[in-house]
C-alpha cells in the first residue's frame, strides 16, 4: 500500500510555519479564552467558571459599557458597509473602463492612505478637524459654508460617524483593489456577447459584471466585519482610551484595553479583559459563521 | 588599515569597555516623564554619579499614557529596571501587595519627609512606605499679565471677581476669556473640578469625610464646583468640544487666551514658549476673607524595584533622593513640581515661586479621588473626568452627576453602601 505512507516532507516543509502559528496565534487564543475563567483574589488567581461572563453580562454597570461598545462597533460596521464598499466598487468600476486615462495614478493615490499607520491618520484628521488649527472649517468658510461646521469630534452624536468616516477614508482602497482584480478576471467574450445582445454601458456592469464579482464583494463584507470587529487604533489615536465624548466612540477594542490594561487610576484587570476579548471572538466567530454557511453557500460561481 | 588590524583594534575597544563596566553597577530608572530625559541625563545623574563612583544610572522612560501598563508588564516578566518611578496611591500601592516595590521604611533618607509627603506611597495603616516622595504639583490659575493690563483687570480674589474678570475679556473680544477643552476630558476633572473644588469641601476635612463615609458627593459641598463648572463652557474657546490638552496649551502659550487652568507643572513648558509675563492666582474663594484652600497634590516619588539584583546601589540612589541636593537640583530644574522635602529649597522662577508661596496663604490637600475611592469599579477618578466634561458641555445636571457618581461608589465601597 503505497499511498498509506506518511509523506514526512509535507510534515517538514509544513512545521515551521505551524510552530511559529501555534506560539503567536493559537496558544495566546486559548490562552485568553482560559483567562477570562479566573479570577484574582488576595494576588494569586482562582478558578471562577463563568462568574467574569455573569458580571460583564449582568452587573448595569458592565453590561451598559459592553452593549454601548457594541452597538457603536454595529453602527461603525454599518458606515463601512454602506459607504466604504459602494465607494469602492464603484471607484473599481470606474478605474476599469479602458478609456480613463491616468488610472495607475488614481489607483495608487486612492490605495496610498491604507499603507499609512493609524497613528499618522489619526492625528492628521484631528488636525484637519480642529476647531482651532483646522483647514476644514477655513475650506468650508471659503465655500460659504462655515454654518455647517461643528467639533465634530468632540460631539457625542457626530464623533463616532466622523471617525468611521475617517477610517472609510482611510480603507477604501481595499475594497477597490480586490473588486479591480475580479473585474479585470472578466473575459473579454463574456462582455462582447453581452453586447451582440444589446447589453451595453451601465446595464452590463449590472447584468454581467456585478453577478460575477459577488464572490469577492462576498469576501470584501467579511474581511470588513473582522476588521471592525478588532477595531481598536484609530479610536486610540483620535480619541485615547476613555474614548470620549462620553464613551460615545467606545467600541469592544477600547472597552477591552481599559479593561485589560487599566487607566489612569484604574487598575488593569487581565481577567475581565480576557472576557471581554472572549466576548469579541464570540461575535466574530458567530458572525463570520453565519456568512460562511448562510451566504458563502449560495452564491452562485462561475466557471470559465 | 588592514581587516586584521581592525579586527584587532576592536576586540581591544571591547575588552576595555568591558573591563570599565565590570567594576560599575548599573541602575536603570523607569518613569513616565519622558520630557525630563535632559534633566536626568545632564544634571541629576552627573551630580550623583560624581559623589559615588562604581554607579552607573540609566533613565529609560515610557509614554505617560502607557507608563502604568508597560511597567507592569515589565514587572512580571522580571525584565524591569531597578528604580521604578511611582504613581500615587493605589497604582504603586498593588505593585507593593504585588511584592514589586521593596519596602523603604527603613531608610535614611525617609526622614526628611513629612508625614504627609509619604502618605500618598503608605500602606493604608502607614505601616510601611515603599517610594522616595519626589515632588508634588499645586493646581491654580496662570494668566496672561498682558491681557489682563490691557483690559485693567485685577488678580481675582472672589468668585464673583472671577467671573466678572471672565465677561470682562469676552466681552472686550481680543482675548479668549479661558484656555481648556473638554476633548481629552482629564482637564476638565483635574485643573476644573480638582483645582476649584476643595474651596468647597474645605480641602481635608470633606476629602477625609468623604472617605470616612461622612459625607456624600450628592452633598452640597461637592455638587457646588460642578455647579460653577456649569457656567465655564460660556467662557471657552469656539469648538472646545474637540479643544485638546496640546490645542489649550498652544492658545495660551500664543497669547490668544487670558485664562488657563492650570497645574503648576505647565511653568516650565510656558516659561519657554510664552512671549508674554505671566502671573498666577489660587482658586477663587466664594466670598472674600473666606479661608482658602489649594491641592498640593502629592505626584511622583521613586521606589525599588523588590526583584533588582542591585538593591544596594538603588538604595545609595534612593537615600541621595533624601538630600538636600537632590532636592535642590530637581526643584529648580523643574520649577513647577515641588520638592516634597522639609529641606528649605529656594527656588529662582517667580512663577513657581507663586505658586508655592500658597503653601503659606492656604491649607494645602491632595485630589479627593486618589486615596482609596478609586479602587473599585466604577473608577471614581475616570467617572468624575466624564462628568465635569459633561458639566462643563451642559449635558448633565451638577445634581444629576452627582448622584451618578455617588451611586458608582456606593456599588462597590462599603463606608458609602
């Protein structure tokens, strides 16, 4: 039985990358997730089964501080969805037609902020939207617009869309590029058949183009649901850890970091952090299964 | 020069300096106070390294806002330095239950602090202190004396002098009556509430009560500054919403605001950036010949690393910390923080010298959330950051705060439940 032997240089070629996976990735994971089952008690630590889940859950006091980092990390999703990708489609769509001239530089201007460290984003944008210092309310002065001009960094209702709206800035270069390629991947005989039968211009984007890029807008969605999910940087950068104003901006990356770490006077506490963390991965996971199974299933593929 | 004659000349190079440090021991500092780097490097270290030879001293700093995580870290993976820079109260307090800190109750140089100093770096029964008091930072108002020139406004003694001198300047336009933002939101909560507050609460009397249970912060005495908090939001600068600590020094500092609240440790930085003189007030007193009290607040002080294979050398280190020198060099260096020593320190820079000279006028107390009432969940201190931000913007009601915040430490602290 010559296929029952074990290929040993599949084991080989495959180990290092397993063991520096499994020491950076899988071990800290469980790791957390084993964390978030003890607690501290007169400085050595005790196993409390899911008593941190019961306290972040139950107590008002955590549990109005996770269901608001929640909802705005919903409401941060639901911006990137709704004009992070639609944007980035349709700067695809754009950059692909064969008669736009100068699309390397588009391209590469549009991609460039998404290689820029969140740091430099951040504060740049904080300069940009200054009351103070800012070109912005000087550019919306020129154009008469200055009335339209608020902190809007500072106001609880505008903070967390303005830095979404940042971030979408910032990353609307990743759903371009990914949708770029698919629509480069069209054949030409596809698009020409389309047009003997009369399908032309922005219907066959509709009709031929867009069936054919799904799997990748697919893709795109969920690689934006984890990225959010993890959020954590820009809202440190422009806004610390207490993510003001009022935990306005707080989402389940700043929540977890004061938690973990602690701030100011408040003590770090790694074991509630762990159980926030759990609580995240839960949600991604959740999330990124039902995407799996409930959508990446049906979508239809097409062989050429 | 041949390869071989360089390889030579550096193994030589290599075996001299390794011959010079196996003599010397090393120290290494932690602290949050990267903007002290020179002052360590060119004065503080030199004057100690020259009264006692075979020590080496290095000071290494992390960022203010990540110090308390990274020096914890640190700690337990054992790869910290040997002297460790000590927050007040409960921060350094866990890191000496944690067995991190040594205990310094013993040594020489403890008895030039008072009782008070050491407090803030005691065991709550003051049985053992485990940091060297460093300096403390008094909280008051700094203004432009140019300003107030133009528009021949009097220093403020009263409360209603103090608001009045703030509708003279915006009523006058050229100047921005006061310089703070609610962005960051410590401002707000440190250099409002903490800074105008123990007018209120008589400094040590209501700020002891309150830890005794005896008092409650929906009393008359701690809903009150919030109250006169309320009415700063008029005075601030257009947008303070999003005004940042960076954005409040710069106004002031470029002359386009009268007013900051400030801490003292701002003198240095303002000495080098403003053009203009500046003079400083306390907090306003609610009606004149009213006994005045300022927070003095106890801020950073130097322990020993429990782990550190140098005790002895950290130890000459700490007892010089008790010297007369030290204070000297420190307090002039960084006018601003006040030597915690009963050494009599003369200091040169008249804003500091102002500052300090309150200590005569006032009673002196610490910040009301920093002993005990921030252990727990809810944190009293990050909660009363959010609500003077809140205050100051008009979002939540003096009373409404209040009983927000009483209600946080009734949850967990047992003197209030």
């Amino acid at each position: 039985m010559r296929t029952s032997r074990i290929k040993w240089h599949i084991v080989v070629f495959l180990a290092p990358a397993m063991l520096v996976y499994t020491a950076v990735m899988i071990f800290p994971l469980f790791n957390t997730l084993r964390l978030a089952l003890y607690t501290e008690v007169e400085q050595s630590r005790v196993f409390v089964g899911l008593d941190n889940f019961r306290t972040l859950f139950g107590d008002p006091q955590w549990s109005g501080a996770f269901w608001n980092a929640l909802w705005n990390n919903c409401w941060f999703f639901i911006i990137h969805m709704l004009v992070q990708n639609p944007i980035g489609i349709l700067l695809a769509a754009i950059l692909s037609h064969p008669k736009l001239r100068f699309a390397a530089l588009y391209r590469s201007a549009i991609f460039i902020p998404t290689i820029l460290s969140f740091v430099i984003i951040g504060f740049a944008w904080k300069l940009i939207l200054s009351p103070i210092w800012g070109i912005a309310p000087g550019m919306l002065d020129a154009v008469g617009l200055k009335f339209l001009f608020a902190p809007w960094l500072g106001k609880e209702e505008y903070a967390l869309t303005t830095l979404a709206l940042v971030s979408v800035w910032q990353f609307v270069g990743i759903p371009m590029m990914l949708i770029y390629a698919a629509l480069l991947t069209i054949p030409e005989e596809v698009l020409e058949a389309g047009e003997i039968d009369g399908i032309t211009g922005a219907s066959a984007f509709w009709k031929i183009k867009l069936p054919l890029i799904l799997p990748s807008i697919g893709i795109i969605s969920i690689l934006t649901f984890v990225g959010n999910f993890n959020a954590f940087d820009l809202i440190y950068t422009a806004q610390g850890a207490l993510a003001g104003p009022n935990f306005s901006t707080d989402i389940l990356g700043t929540f977890m970091y004061r938690t973990f770490f602690g701030f100011q006077l408040q003590l770090g506490d790694p074991h509630m952090g762990s159980a926030i963390a759990t609580a995240m991965f839960g949600i991604i996971l959740i999330g990124v299964c039902i995407y799996l199974f409930g959508i990446q299933t049906r979508l239809r593929r097409y062989q050429f | 020069m041949s390869l071989q004659k360089i390889g030579a000349a550096l193994l030589a190079t290599t075996i001299l300096a390794t011959g010079a440090s196996a003599q010397d021991v090393e120290l290494t500092i932690e602290s949050w106070r990267n903007d002290d780097l020179t002052l360590w490097q060119d004065k503080i270290i030199p004057a100690f390294e020259a009264a006692n030879p075979g020590i080496k001293v290095t000071f290494a700093p992390s960022a203010p806002a990540e110090y308390n995580a990274v020096l914890n870290s640190k700690l337990d993976a054992g790869s910290a330095g040997d002297l460790i820079t000590c927050r007040p109260f409960d921060a350094s307090l866990a890191l000496y239950d944690a067995g991190h800190l040594a205990d310094l109750s013993d040594l020489g140089g403890m008895a030039n602090f008072s009782d008070v100093a050491k407090s803030a770096w005691q065991t709550d029964d003051g049985s053992a202190t485990f940091c060297v008091p460093m300096a403390s930072v008094i909280h008051g108002f700094i203004y432009n004396k140019d300003a107030f020139g133009e528009l021949g406004l009097e220093v403020p003694e009263t409360e209603v002098e103090f608001f009045a001198a703030l509708d003279a300047i915006k009523e006058d336009g050229t100047y921005i009556p006061m310089a703070m933002g609610t962005n960051d939101q410590w401002e707000a909560a440190t250099m409002g509430y903490n800074n105008i507050g123990p007018n209120y609460w008589k400094g040590e009397e209501g700020r002891t009560a309150l830890i005794a249970g005896e008092q409650k912060l929906t009393d008359e005495a701690w809903v009150a500054p919030y109250r006169t908090l309320a009415k700063w939001g008029d005075y601030l600068g257009d947008g303070y919403e999003a005004q940042t600590y960076p954005d409040s020094q710069n106004i002031f500092t470029l002359g386009r605001a009268a007013i900051y609240p400030a801490g003292s440790w701002e003198i240095t930085g303002f000495n080098a950036q403003a053009d203009f003189e500046m003079g400083a007030f306390k907090p306003p007193v609610q009606t004149a010949g009213d006994e005045c009290y300022i927070s003095d607040h106890t801020d950073i002080a130097m322990g020993m690393n429990a782990a550190s294979p140098n005790a002895d050398a950290a130890k000459t280190f700490l007892d010089w910390m008790g010297t007369a020198e030290f204070a000297n060099i420190y307090a002039n260096a960084l006018p601003g923080f006040f030597s915690l020593s009963s050494h009599d320190v003369p200091m040169e820079d008249p804003l500091a010298q102002e500052f300090v000279s309150w200590r005569g006028e006032c009673n002196s107390t610490i910040r009301s959330t920093y002993q005990i009432l921030s252990r727990g969940t809810p944190n009293l201190e990050n909660d009363t950051w959010n609500a003077s931000a809140q205050v100051i913007k008009g979002e939540e009601s003096p009373e409404d705060a209040g009983k927000r915040l009483q209600d946080g430490l009734a949850s967990w602290y047992a003197p209030h439940m």
